[in-house]
C-alpha cells in the first residue's frame, strides 16, 4: 500500500505545470554536438544548448542515450517548442543542498588544497570555491613562525599545496558564493572532552612547540593537547619577542587561566613567578623623585622602566603632544620622574617628568 501512494504522489508531482528556477529530472533521447534533448515525461521535451551546453560541456561529454540527469528549467518554451535547460546551474544547486546537509549534520569531507595566500589555503567543494582560514587550521597545522613574518607563514602554507585534509564546513553562503572551512573543527568535540580532565588554576607540564610574534604556543598532558600562552602571559616585564622568553622544546610549568567554550586553552608563566609589584609601596610612594630608562613609546604615552620588572607610564598629555615627549624622551636614555599615583594591585605607576 505505501508503495501504491507514494507512486500516486509521484504521478502527482509529474503532472504539475513546469516553474522557471524548478529542478527537473528527465532521460537522455538524442545527443547532438552542440545540443542536448531530454524526455521530461508529461512536462515535454527539454533542450540543454547554446552557453548552456558549452558551461557543462566537460558534464555532458559522457552521457549516453537513456541515461537520467536532473537540470533546472531556465525558459518554459522557446521558439522551437523547446523547454530550456541548465546542468550548471542545477548542479550548483544540488550541490548547495548537499553542503547545507553536510554542514546541519556536522560531516567531516576531504578536501584536496589548491593553493596558498597569506591568509589560509584555497580548496574547492563540490566545485565551488571554499577557504581554510590560518585561524582554522589545526594546532598540528598551523604556521608557527616566529616574529609572524608574512613571506615565512606563506612558505609554509605553500606546503599543504596538492595535500588532502580533513575538514568540517564553518560557514555557507550560497548568495555570495563562500565557503569556509575549518580543519580544528572536527577536533572540538575530542577536545573538549579531554579538557575535561582539566580546569582554570591548574598546573601542568608541557614543551613549547611554537613561538610566535603575539606569544608562544604549548603542548600539555599526556593528551599532548595544545593551548596559547599570550606575550602578556609570558612575564611581569614589558615584552617585545617572546623569543627573549621561551624557545621551542622547552620544557616547562604553567598556569591554566581560561578555558573556552570552542576548547580554546591559556595559559600563563608569569602566574607561576613571583609578581614584583608585591610590596613595591614600601619601596615607592606617591612623588618620590626616581630615576627610569626610556623602553618604549605607544599612543598614550612613554613606558620607564624603574625595576628589572616593574614599569610605569608618563602620560603623553605631559608633553602635549607625542611629537613634543618624543623630543624630550630618548629610548634607552634615563630620565627624572615623580610617582604621580601608584597602584600595586593594578599593576600601574604613573609619572609625571622632572625638569632636569
């Protein structure tokens, strides 16, 4: 009985009017060198031709008289009588259909890497253009290199050029055409599983597997999973290369600070050392006179050195504009401050300069 209705259902659907943009599915009866004809049963005779044919020539190269395909209806009735069809652009489609089900689903496909920018590496899908973003790479994967120099991570992203890797659809766009993808995906689940084991304040061991110009990357636990410990977690002192901190293969202690909901792990050094600002107030209190090197300008002012670790900040309003502190202030030369404010538990000195 099922059999008989969905039949019956199927008659149905086969004797409503053909649409324009509608998929319809018919059967190969003659095959010409610039034209294709299909028997669409009581909808009529189809025709694949003109640019049509020619944008799905390498498609229909192969087909035989009785074979079926599916096309989509672009004009119900041309001159000739004709129904007029596009394979290219029902594939297309069916093949958007088919990704949005991969992607509801949460499939894992392979996909073949057809090239590289400094971005992420270039694939296709189902013969659609897609991304695999650097940030979407897996940790095995991505381009650890130190100082973050665009040509370097480039080369390395060259590298995946011909390789097949295994991923998950991030992001469908089929109005404007994109796909991106993302390789650590298919390991989030397996993650977060693991990071089970572990929460925010924990210790653990690990080796440096990757320095880079925002910190260094590390692998832990006997899962060898791998987190991110940031330039600002690496030590109390004012950084510029985490590579003055750590090195790859060292082996070493850290504090666990975050764990995110996507399975993304940071983690600290500088938690595990003694924090030097503990009991600066009974070394420096509110305008003393002291003495600072020059380590660094940003827009908001000058950063002075006064400890192996501990730094504080002049305010460019100080000088009224940051070409005039840059006139007065050298990098790397001393100088004359007073402590305008000072602040342990923040972590924060201000200064104001002493005419000299």
């Amino acid at each position: 009985m099922p059999d008989i209705m969905k039949k019956l259902i199927d008659q149905k659907e086969a004797l409503k009017p053909p649409k324009v943009g509608q998929i319809a599915q018919g059967k190969v009866i003659n095959v010409g060198r610039a034209a294709i004809f299909l028997d669409l049963g009581a909808q009529g005779t189809g025709i694949i031709y003109g640019k049509e044919f020619y944008e799905a020539k390498d498609s229909l190269r192969n087909l035989n008289i009785g074979d079926s395909i599916s096309a989509k209806i672009v004009e119900l009735e041309n001159e000739d009588g004709y129904i007029e069809l596009s394979l290219s652009k029902a594939n297309k489609e069916l093949a958007w259909k088919e990704l949005k089900r991969i992607k509801e689903e949460e499939e894992i496909i392979k996909v073949k890497i057809q090239g590289a920018n400094k971005g992420g590496l270039l694939a296709k899908v189902s013969g659609i253009p897609a991304f695999l973003p650097v940030s979407q790479l897996s940790p095995e994967h991505y381009p650890k290199v130190e100082g973050g120099n665009g040509q370097k991570i480039l080369e390395k992203l060259q590298e995946f050029v011909g390789q097949e890797l295994e991923v998950k659809l991030f992001s469908l766009d089929m109005k404007e055409e994109n796909i991106i993808l993302s390789e650590k995906a298919k390991e989030a689940e397996k993650t977060k599983e693991q990071l089970k084991n572990y929460k925010v304040g924990d210790i653990v061991k690990g080796e440096i597997t990757g320095v880079v110009d925002f910190g260094a990357f590390i692998k832990f636990g006997k899962e060898e999973l791998e987190g991110l410990i940031h330039i600002s977690e690496l030590d109390w002192q004012l950084i510029e290369n985490p590579s003055e901190i750590v090195k790859v293969g060292d082996k070493t202690k850290a504090k666990i600070v975050d764990i995110s909901e996507d399975g993304k792990v940071s983690l600290s050094l500088k938690a595990l050392k003694k924090d030097p600002w503990q009991g600066i107030e009974k070394k420096f209190k509110k305008g003393d006179i002291i003495e600072g090197k020059i380590t660094k300008f940003n827009p908001f002012g000058a950063f002075i050195q006064i400890t192996a670790k501990v730094q504080g900040l002049c305010h460019v309003s100080e000088f009224g504009s940051r070409k005039k502190m840059e006139e007065v202030l050298k990098i790397g030369k001393k100088h004359k401050f007073e402590i305008s404010s000072i602040e342990p538990e923040e972590h924060r000195m201000t200064l104001k300069p002493v005419e000299e």
